[in-house]
C-alpha cells in the first residue's frame, strides 16, 4: 500500500518531485503522519542534501513565521531544527527541515519505557533549556513541548543530542490569550487549566514533565481529562494557593470555596529542581535562565564533542555521558526523591473508555521500584515496565475544595 496524502484532494506519493525555491525535491519516504500533515524524506537533487519535508493541508503561516523568526538566531547553538525553506506544492504547504534521527518518544517505546539514567537526563535538560532560552529571544512560547516533539539527532553518533521541533502551534509571547486552551492534555501546565493568565512558563512546565517521564518511566499526571490531571497534581503537589485559584478564569470547574483551610507540603522533589520547575503557581516558577545555574548543571557545562557530551575545560567538572551503560558509582548526582511508601494498584477501565489514570502517588512509588539505580543499563533497551496509565488522584481540600 502506497504512502501518501491518500485522504486530501491531490496526493503526494514516493517518487513525487516537487520544486522549492532553494532546490528540486524527490520525495523518498515518509516518515510520519498526523491529522492535517505528512512528513517524507526527501532527496535535494544534483545534492546529497536529504530533508525532512512537512506537508501541511491549509496554509501553515503560523509555523512558518515562527521558523523564519527563529533563522535570526544559531539553531545548532539553540538546541532547536533548523529550518531550510518553505514553499507551496498545489494547495500544499511544504516547510522543509534538516533530517532527524528519532523522537524521544520513539526511543522510550523501543526500551519499554525504561527509566533514564540521572546523567542522561541531565543532559538532555540542558538543551531544552537551551532551547528555550532561544524560543524566548525572538519572543516565542512553542506550546507543544512532548515526547514526541523532542527529537534525538543521531544517537549512534552523538548520543543524546536533542533538537526541539514542530512549531506548528508556536505563539508570540503576550498574544496566548487568558482561558486559550494549548498544549498536549498530557503535558497541559496547570495555569492552562484553571484558565490563568498564559506566558512561557507553561513551556518550562512541559520540559518538567517531560524529565519526569524520562526519569520514571510514567506519565504520572495521566492523560484522560483536566479534572483527573489536576487531582492527581494536587495529591502529589498540594493544592495552589488561594491567590492563584481566585484568579483562574476556570477554577469553578474544579474547586468549591469553602470556610475550611490546610496546607499540603510537596515533599516528593525537595530534592531536585523539578520542585522549581513544577510549581503550580507559574509566578513562582523559576525561568530557563535561572535553571541553567543550579547546580544540578553548574557542576559542569555540557557539551558536544565526537560522539559524547563532555566538560567544557574552563567549567567545573561534570559527569561525562558515553554511550556505554550506566555505572553504578555515580558521584555529584542529585539524590532521588523520598518515595511516598504506597502499593501500586489498578482499575479497570469501563469500556470503551480510557482506561483511568492511576493514584500518582502509587505511580511514584512503583517507578522507584522499576528504575533499580543500581543495576547498569543500555542507551537503547531496557526491562519491560507494566502499563503507564495513572488512576485518579484524590482529595482537592483547601479553603478552595473540590465539588
């Protein structure tokens, strides 16, 4: 069965030439698709240039303004897909991009959804960070950070060296209005939900999670419904401030005002800078700038080199990434967050429904039980984890409480 745009009046096949303005194209292979595009590789002909070529049915302006914003600054140095040129093919709107290795969500369901080692992690951070710090000197909010849109350039060659992609959603900073709904449900920031004024911290946020899972190996938010998302932010996190619930433009959806009051300490990760990057109330959430001087990344620069990230010679040292397993002598690492002490457990899904997320804190507890830091592991496999679905989280009790 061909590949194509099989769905929309004029297809695009293997084989299919089509002129750009910078060059003539030959469509190879596709390698992806979603509802309204497709994406091929493609051969520059006369070239040994290969692009990734997005074809987008409608007009696609939004991305290609933020991508020619974006040439104004060094994509290699911003962590971010560089952008090659963009034209028409018929009523196609074609944006052509270099060619990338995988998605980190391609590489979590090869290895089964294994947990990353912390030295992995670390480095990947640094780039989103980095990338974010791009996206905001031209003024841009992605909001469409996921697994999926996170991409490894070659992990054969440069493991671990990733590239933010897809800004087909991208919005000026200022201009995402209060109540919009973004982002993937799954890695929807909180301020989204309750409908708080909008900024790129919900970015920060995404990046967050997106550690999170890479880090236990569990979508721990789940990603059914805002209402069970936010339960089980509450119960792992504790319920957002009085000030930040008077204000969302949502909040009634969620909460009920009440004369009774508590305080729920976040204890989970006291530890780490997810903590910062977490935060509930995005006024209090730290800013890519201010990440990229804590310690967990001052121990060291990360950098490119042939084939591995390693110290910058003018920065103190940190711990070098190789594509060889994890040891188990891992100094200056930051310590794993106390596990709440609690049984994983499941419910059944209704049919044909979703199956409903799991109790986050029991998700926690049983991602501690599978990552095993001790034991050595491979770049690209892993042991088999059991399902990431999360079950609803309960209790939302503050003098704001759940209906």
């Amino acid at each position: 069965m061909d590949s194509s745009l099989s769905d929309t009046p004029y297809e695009v096949r293997e084989g299919f030439i089509l002129l750009g303005h910078k060059g003539v194209y030959k469509v190879e292979t596709f390698l992806g698709e979603g509802a309204y595009v497709e994406v091929a590789k493609c051969k520059k002909l006369g070239t040994d240039q290969v692009v990734a070529i997005k074809f987008i049915w409608g007009s696609g302006q939004m991305e290609i303004n933020a991508m020619q914003e974006l040439s104004q600054i060094d994509a290699d140095d911003h962590n971010l897909v560089k952008f090659v040129e963009s034209f028409k093919y018929k009523k196609y709107t074609c944006i052509a991009f270099e060619v990338l290795d995988q998605s980190l969500l391609d590489f979590m369901e090869k290895r089964d959804f294994h947990p990353v080692a912390v030295d992995e992690i670390r480095t990947i951070a640094w780039q989103l960070i980095v990338a974010l710090t791009g996206l905001k000197s031209v003024n841009y909010v992605h909001c469409d950070i996921k697994l999926d849109n996170i991409m490894l350039v070659d992990q054969g060659s440069e493991p671990f060296r990733v590239k933010l992609i897809d800004l087909g959603l991208a919005e000026k900073i200022g201009h995402i209005g209060t109540g919009a709904t973004i982002q993937n449900i799954c890695y929807r920031a909180p301020e989204v939900i309750l409908g708080l004024p909008l900024d790129q911290r919900v970015d920060l946020w995404t990046v967050g999670y997106v550690l999170f899972v890479l880090y236990t190996g569990i979508f721990i938010h789940g990603w059914d419904t805002d209402y069970n998302i936010l339960r089980a932010m509450v119960k792992m996190q504790g319920t957002p401030e009085e000030k930040v619930l008077n204000q969302g433009f949502y909040t009634t959806r969620f909460f009920t005002k009440t004369k009774e009051n508590s305080q729920d300490v976040w204890n989970c990760l006291d530890k780490t800078k997810l903590k910062e990057v977490e935060q509930l109330d995005p006024r209090k959430r730290i800013s890519p700038s201010e990440t990229l001087q804590h310690p967990f990344f001052t121990m060291g620069r990360v950098q490119l080199t042939a084939g591995a990230y390693t110290t910058n010679p003018e920065e103190p040292p940190a711990v070098e990434v190789h594509p060889q397993p994890e040891t188990k002598e891992v100094t200056n690492t930051p310590q794993r967050p106390a596990a709440v002490s609690q049984e994983c457990s499941s419910i059944k899904q209704k049919p044909g429904r979703i199956q409903q997320q799991r109790d986050a804190i029991k998700n926690y507890q049983a991602a501690l039980q599978k990552r095993n830091p001790g034991s050595q592991q491979d770049h690209n496999t892993g042991k088999s984890l059991p399902s990431q679905s999360v079950t609803q989280a309960s209790g939302l009790d503050a003098s704001w409480t759940a209906p």
